[in-house]
C-alpha cells in the first residue's frame, strides 16, 4: 500500500522537487516507451519544477523590494508551471502497468455513476474530451467540492479552463510530448491505449483523499 506524503508545513519558495516515478521507466511499455517516460519525466517535468521555482524566488524578491513592475508575467509563470508540477505529479501515479491497475472501485464507480450516468458513458466523455482539447493541455477528472460530483475538465497548457476548487483525480497528458515518439499525431490511438494503463486503485485513494480536501504530489 503507498503511503503518502502529506504536507505538514508550507512548501517553502523555492523547493519543489521532483517527485521520483512509482515504477521503473520501462514499466508502462508497449503503450509508453521507456525513452518517452525519461523524457517525460526527467526533462519536461523537471523544467516546469525548476522553473516554478525560480518564479517563486523572483515572486519572493520582488515582494521583497516593493517592486510590482512584472507581476503579470510572474503570475502568469506561477499557474503554467505550477499547474505543469502538480498535474504531472498526479499523471506518474494514475498510471500502471497494463492489467494491474484494477477496475474502477467502489467510491468511483458510485461517483462516476450519479455524475455520467455508467462508466461506459464516462469513458465515452473523457475519450472525446481529452481527443478534443485544442492544442496542448490535460483532460482532467477531478472531485468539485462546490458541487459535491465529479466532473470532467479539459484543460488548456496546465492551467486554463480549470474550474475553481475542482481536485483532480484522475488526469491525462494530452501535450504531443507525452506521446508523440510513440503514437505521432495519433492522439486518440494514445488515449485508446493510455485507457488501458489507468491505476484505478490510485484513483479511488485519490477520490477519497479530494473529499477531504487532500492532493498529495507524491506516493
Ligand atoms: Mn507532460
């Protein structure tokens, strides 16, 4: 059983780091290789890290020196590479090896049935959903606490789109650079496949965790 880091203290600017993959990176292949996971994740997630915290240092400094002069940009860098942090650190988790992530448990398959009516019809949604997000971006299953249901997000880069409070649980990285090595310009030949990969396990946890207002980055 995984356990899970919780926040006990506020991340300090500045200190975001990685979080190490669940599994080794060949582990997802065919679907995924393992030259598209390290890329993945050791380039294109490290940059956003990496850049999330050089602008919270630069938020940090110009707090610091009363100057608000490129606060727009700054914030703007803050929801792109802090989105980019946070929904890639779920994506490593909800998935695993094709045929051990289990069925859709209890808590999901009830949230999933008062939302979309079956999981046939929910998988039907996020297929098309994530098929359609126009250009680079997420589809994103996330609990609304507003609302008290899941819904079903596109979402554009890491960040548009999103709906306020919504905690996603179950997200797919519909960017070319998670896919395009393996698939090229079938993204729905990807999302076919990645179906296939879902931790419905990690899922569940993730579901009950979000009604509780929890959104760990790391197993
Ligand atoms: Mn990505």
């Amino acid at each position: 059983m995984n356990m899970y880091n919780f926040l006990t203290q506020p991340t300090l600017p500045g200190t975001h780091a990685l979080p190490p993959l669940p599994y080794p990176y060949g582990a997802l292949a065919p679907v995924l290789d393992e030259q598209t996971l390290r890329i993945h994740h050791d380039k294109h997630h490290q940059k956003y890290v990496d850049d999330l915290n050089k602008t919270e240092l630069a938020l940090q400094a110009a707090r610091k020196n009363g100057d608000s002069s490129n606060i727009q940009a700054l914030l703007d860098k803050l929801a792109f590479n802090g989105g980019g942090h946070i929904l890639h650190s779920i994506y490593w988790t909800v998935m695993a090896p094709t045929g051990t992530g289990g069925e859709p448990q209890i808590q999901t398959a009830q949230k999933i049935n008062e939302a979309f009516g079956t999981f046939a019809d929910f998988l039907k949604e996020f297929t098309n959903a994530a098929g359609e997000v126009e250009g680079s971006g997420w589809c994103v299953l996330g609990w609304n606490p507003a609302f008290g249901r899941l819904d079903i997000l596109q979402c554009e880069k890491h960040q548009n789109l999103a709906l306020w409070g919504v905690i996603p649980v179950l997200v797919c990285d519909v960017w070319e650079h998670a896919y395009y090595l393996d698939y090229q310009n079938r993204r729905p030949d990807y999302i076919a496949a990645w179906e296939r990969l879902i931790n419905w396990v990690e899922v569940e946890r993730r579901l009950i965790l979000a009604q509780s207002g929890k959104l760990p980055l790391t197993v």
